[in-house]
C-alpha cells in the first residue's frame, strides 16, 4: 500500500471516530462531559484533514 493509501485510511478512521465522539456529546448530559467530548472530536477531525493534506502531498509529482 502506497504513502497516500495509508494516510488516506487513517485519515478515514479518524473521521469515524471523530464522529463518534461527537455523537456521544450530543448524547452526553453532564454539560463538561459534553464540552470534553466535542473538543475531543474537533481535534480528531483537525487531525484527519492533517493526513489527507500530507497524503495528497505525495500524490503530486510536481512537489
């Protein structure tokens, strides 16, 4: 499997589980567990556009 693939996967994973995490503090009733699981998810997802943004680089010959 290629830089890319493998990133590309990762990155794929993460937005799951970022998504995860987000649906569990839409669920969560204790407003700092609330707050503690959507920042989780923002960072997750921050994340995730990080290994597509560095995977999409090595698909690029001209870079």
């Amino acid at each position: 499997m290629s830089v890319a693939g493998e990133s590309g996967g990762r990155a794929q994973q993460m937005r799951a589980k970022a998504q995860e995490l987000k649906e569990a503090a839409e669920r969560a009733t204790d407003p700092q567990e609330r707050q503690k699981l959507q920042e989780k998810a923002r960072r997750m997802q921050e994340q995730s556009e990080q290994e597509i943004r560095k995977g999409s680089q090595g698909l690029d010959p001209m870079k």
